[in-house]
C-alpha cells in the first residue's frame, strides 16, 4: 500500500547524570524546606538524564529568556544536526535527497531558526522545503509525524522530522510549587529524527492519526514564557483526565484499519511519568511487557517532551504488526498514531 514509510532514525544525546547525582548536587539544596522534594525525585521512575546544562557544575535559574534562547542555539545546532545526519545514513539517503525538513521544538526559538542553520550545515537544497512545529509540547512528535507523512504522500519526496528539546534550560528559581519540582524531577534532554520516504518497501507506514483536546481541562498542563525561560505549570489530576479520554482515542484510531487492542504489536506510549504509565496500561488493557519500553526510556533517559515519542519507536526495534505511538500535552491534548508495516 503508497504512502509515507519510516525508513530511518537517528539521536543525539547530551552528557548524562544519575537522578540522586543530580538531587543530592543541587535540588536537595534548591528546594531546601520542601519536604516532598525528594520523594518526588525518588518516584519519578528515572534514573538517568541527559543535560546540555548540568545544575551541579552550571546554576542558570537566575537567567532571562534571551540568554537561555542564546544558549538554546549553540546547544542544539550540534546535537540536531547529529541526530539528523544518523537518520539519513540508517534511511541511505543523502542530505540533497531530503524535499522538506520539519523541525519540532518548545524549549528554544531563533530567526533564522534550526531549520534553516542545519538545512545549510547539513547540505539539503536551497530549494528544500522547511517547516517549524513550535511550542505544542510533549505530543508535538505526533502532528509532526502526520503533517510530514502528508508531505511524502503527496509530493512523493523524502522527508525529515527532527525533534530537539532542551529542558534543562529552563530550570526554575526556587519555588513553594510541587509542580515546578515534579517538572525538575522528570524532564530531560534530547534530539530524535525520523526519515520518511514514499511507498519504501521496508520501515513503517503512518496510516492513521487521531487526536482529542478535553477544553475543559486547559489549564492542566501549561508551558509559559516568563522573564526567567519557560515555567512548566502541571496538575496531579492530569493522569485522571487521560484515564478518561485514552480508551476512545485509541479506539477511533484502531478503527480505522479494523484493527483490535489485542492486534497492536507494538506500543509507544509516551512516558509523562510512571502514572502516565500505570493509566495507559490499566485503561487499555495492556501487560506491564508491553509497556516495558515506555518505561525503559524514562528510567534511562527523562522525558525529553515531543523527542521521547520517537525515543520510544527506536526502544522497540523491529515490530512484526501494527505499532501505536500515543504521546499527551498541553491542551489538555491527545494524539495517536497507527504504523503498520510496509
């Protein structure tokens, strides 16, 4: 069957540090007199993390917007550009090849932005088409996927998707707010990219995509812009309001291809958190096996917001079936994807 197939991959990871490395070098000490700190740390399911700013060797709590932008480009100009150049080599495509390149981020901006400044380091085509997913959050891997598959369907051209997100730019002044430490306890660093080439006979195919925005819930999960970088804003009731919502939309999405639950293969399902998890799991019926993966990432990697999606599709290597790949944001936001094999 034509359409967009995933036929490459690639990340890039910055320096690594342990979660109590990191509580015991700065936050025990951040958060002085905030009793729950570290047991927010302790049952966050992470174990390492990945920061292009180390809070133990760097404190920028105190910084203003425009240096952390600043910082934000010369940080992910290299791990970008790492993580895209794996992907074309995994897909045997060159970087003249490439027909759009997408570049998926809410953790840093610049005009001209990433994807202008790789489109010229990497050799792409002046001619290369460029789109930028901007600020959606954790679920932007999701629309970007479809928005790019779209792209390959059409015009029948290669295409490149790169998530890059730095996090640990944006660590906060020391706050009475448990979901400021939550946020500090969870969030990572990354750059992921993904190849996508029309009707290639190996890979994955994006066949579908559904996504649900509950209004009603908006102010659940926020990312604003403050003079201090970007402040996360996050509710305990989110798991509550996924539980609510995730049986349907994977429901809509498996209708799609007439497909049932028990014919998923493969799940990548994004790791906001081990309660992120535990609902996706009970709600639709899964083993903890089949969420293993998701949980593997956040225990060795954080979650790295839109670039931990794709993190996930590469822990499940070679899937013989349908693979789901659901990931959850600001909005309060939804999205699910269906791959099937080429």
């Amino acid at each position: 069957m034509s359409g967009a197939v995933i036929t490459g991959a690639g990340r890039a990871l910055p320096a690594s540090y342990t979660q109590d490395e990191v509580w015991e070098g700065f936050f025990a000490q951040h958060y002085t007199g905030l009793r729950s700190a570290r047991r927010v740390f302790s049952a966050a399911g992470v174990r390492t993390r990945h920061a292009v700013v180390n809070p133990v060797h760097e404190d920028i709590s105190g910084w203003g917007t425009g240096a952390r932008m600043e910082r934000y480009v010369d940080e992910a100009l290299p791990l970008g550009k790492q993580a895209v150049a794996a992907a074309l080599d995994s897909a045997g495509l060159a970087p003249g090849d490439v027909g759009l390149f997408a570049v998926v981020t809410c953790t840093g901006y610049a005009t001209p932005g990433l994807d202008i400044r790789l489109a010229s380091d990497l050799g792409m085509p002046a001619g290369v088409q460029r789109l930028l997913v901007g600020h959606m959050g954790c679920y932007a891997a999701l629309p970007g996927l479809g928005a790019v598959g779209d792209y390959v369907t059409a015009r029948s051209r290669p295409a490149v998707l790169l998530c890059c997100e730095l996090t640990s730019l944006h660590v906060q002044p020391a706050r009475d707010d448990l979901s400021q430490v939550v946020a500090h306890a969870l969030f990572s660093d990354a750059a992921s990219a993904v190849v996508l080439q029309p009707d290639a006979r190996r890979g994955m195919r994006v066949a579908a995509t559904v996504a649900r925005t509950d209004h009603s819930t908006a102010d659940h999960m926020t990312w604003d812009v403050t003079d201090l970088g970007f402040k996360m804003g996050l509710s305990p009731r989110v798991p509550d309001v996924l539980a609510r919502h995730v049986g349907d939309v994977v429901q809509e999405l498996l209708d799609t291809a007439g497909l049932r639950v028990e014919d998923v293969a493969g799940w990548a399902v994004h790791p906001g958190g081990p309660r992120i998890l535990d609902v996706a799991r009970d709600q639709l019926g899964l083993t903890e096996e089949q969420i293993a993966p998701s949980r593997r990432v956040l225990a060795e990697h954080g979650n790295c917001s839109s670039a931990t999606v794709l993190l996930v599709l590469e822990e499940l290597g070679e899937v013989d079936g349908p693979v789901v790949a659901m990931a959850f944001g600001p909005g309060l936001t939804l999205y699910a994807t269906l791959l099937l094999p080429a």
